[in-house]
C-alpha cells in the first residue's frame, strides 16, 4: 500500500478572473512544485491539501484469510481525499470499464476538475475488481457491491460524510454502478444498504443485461438483442430509485442501442415516480467518453456538479424527515 500528499494553492481576484493553481506532489522521492502563474504579493493563495493512499483492500481480514491470491491482490481500493477539509467531505466511488474482462482501477483525470474537487469537499476512490474469466458471474458485482459497503463504512476515517457517497462507473463500470444502485441484494449482503447512496452517475452503461453476462450465462442470440430479467438494471427500476444521472455520448457515434437503452430507463424512472432522474448527452463524444478523460468539457462537469448539489439537497431533506418522525 502506497501513500502520497498533493496541494492545490489558488487565489481568485472578483475583476478580472484570476486564478493560480499550485500543485505540490509529496512522494518517497522528493517533491515537484509547479505554478501556473504567480498571485499578487498581497493576495494569500487558498490551500487545499489531498492525501493518496494506493492499496486499502475492501474485503474484511476475516474473509482475506481463505481468499486466493487474486482476491488479495484486485481487491483494493486508491482513495484520493482533501485532508483539510473543514467539514466532512462527499466522496465519489469509481468503477473502472473494460467489458467485465480488463481494464485496471484509476481515477479519471476529470473529476478532479470538478469543482467540488477543487473546493476540498469531494474525495475520489478507484475500485479494483475481480474480472472474468478468472472469476464467474457475479463476483465482479459483489465486488462493486463489498467496495461500496467498504467506503459507506470507513469514509468517516478519513474526515468524509458517509451520507454523501456517490457511485459512478464507465462502460462495464457504469453495468455495476446501475446494478448496485438497483437491486437492494447486493449492497445488503455487505451489510449496507441503497438508500445510504446520495446518487449514481453511470457514463455509457447498459442498462439491459450486459452482453458479455450474456455470454457467460449462455443467453441466446446476438450481443445487441436486448434482455430485460434480473441482471439488467432496467428489471429492477422502481419509484424509490435513488438520484441519477445517466452521461452518454452522441447517439450518432456511441456503441449501439447504449444511448437509447439509457434514456429508456431514464424515461421509465420519471414514469415511476422517482425523485432525480437527470440525462445528459453529449455531443461529439463517442464511447470514449466512459474513460472520463482529459477531454471532457466543462459543461459535463458543470453538469455533474450541479447534479452532485441537487441530489445531496434530497439526500438531507429525505434525513430530516427520517428524524422527524
């Protein structure tokens, strides 16, 4: 397990706009400083402090006991979060793509250009799971499911606020996101629970059964004739679904039906009833955008942060009623 220190320095003038950004990066070898420009001599630049810690597992010692070695070593967590925060700080669980068979745990360059970010009040945590084929269906939901309890959990440890935990993923990622979100079972067998999530944002995932589930469940016919059962997210939607916001690219360039598949179940959640339900495509983007690179533009994350602010509103007015009673 690793650990590392960053700082953001920033300073904003009302006329005109400035803003200086450091970035100091606290290593075993040293350290880098780098500034974009320099403030005003009179201005104090405002700190923002983050720590990395690289290789937390999620799986209880008592359950990494009969575990094999896969599990100890894809099993982990990398927790970006500000370590000065004044107050105890969202935090948002990131579910790597790859079709359910590759891909590794990163955080997605982004969301730390999300201004919750930069402002210290939102953590990042980047999620390693098992991958077929060296694991069978379900473990890589349980996996999403265990990380999630993980964070809902231990978040607290960290100076964050176990009532502002949002999941996102891309691709496969976003099929885990939404099937956690979805069927209460999964996050119950770790001992949590949906109605703890503050929202999901899953970026171009399927929302029916995923084709490679398919697969391995032998279900007949094409990878683009849809299932619609207990391991497509649109089977288990109902008026209680917690906030969501579906981010896809353009339906002219993404993978095909993925886009569609979405605004279904989007459509279908503002049928039922359910209390957030937002969409947002994105033109010019093509699957891509489910890697959440350095390409993505500030209206999605404008986008996202406003999301992010909407759903925590619902989240507290849901808590003050739950105490109320």
């Amino acid at each position: 397990m690793t650990s590392k220190k960053f700082r953001f320095e920033y300073a904003i003038l009302e006329r005109p706009l400035v803003l200086v950004l450091t970035l100091i990066l606290c290593s075993d070898v040293g350290f880098l400083n780098h500034s974009s420009t320099r403030a005003q001599d009179s201005l104090a630049p405002i700190q923002i402090e983050y720590s990395e810690i690289d290789g937390t597992p999620y799986y209880e010692d008592a359950v990494l006991e009969d575990a094999d070695d896969y599990q100890k070593a894809q099993c982990r967590l990398q927790i970006v979060y500000p370590s000065n925060s004044s107050e105890p700080f969202a935090t948002l669980v990131w579910f790597h793509g790859g079709g359910l068979t590759g891909g590794q745990k990163y955080i997605p360059s982004a969301f730390k250009r999300l201004q919750a970010f930069k402002d210290g009040k939102l953590a990042i945590v980047a999620v390693g799971y098992r991958l077929s084929p060296k694991v069978p269906f379900p473990v890589f939901i349980e996996d999403a499911a265990a990380s999630t309890a993980w964070v809902l959990r231990h978040i607290a440890d960290y100076g964050g606020d176990p009532n502002k935990v949002f999941v996102s993923g891309g691709s496969a990622g976003g099929y885990l996101t939404a099937m956690i979100g979805t069927y209460p079972k999964w996050l119950n067998a770790f001992g949590a629970s949906r109605g703890q999530l503050a929202g999901l944002i899953p970026v171009s995932g399927q929302m029916t059964t995923h084709f490679h589930v398919k697969e391995l469940l032998n279900y007949p016919g094409d990878q683009y004739q849809p299932y619609i059962d207990e391991n497509a997210p649109l089977g288990g939607i109902s008026a209680d679904f917690p906030p969501i916001l579906f981010v896809l690219g353009d339906r002219k360039i993404e993978w095909k039906c993925r886009v569609e598949e979405n605004e279904l179940m989007a459509a279908s959640l503002r049928a039922l009833g359910a209390p957030l339900v937002e969409f947002s495509e994105n033109e010019g983007f093509t699957h891509g955008i489910s890697g959440m690179g350095d390409d993505i533009k500030p209206e999605l994350l404008d986008r996202i942060d406003s999301f992010m602010i909407r759903a925590l509103e619902l989240k507290s007015q849901t808590l003050q009623h739950s105490e109320g009673r």
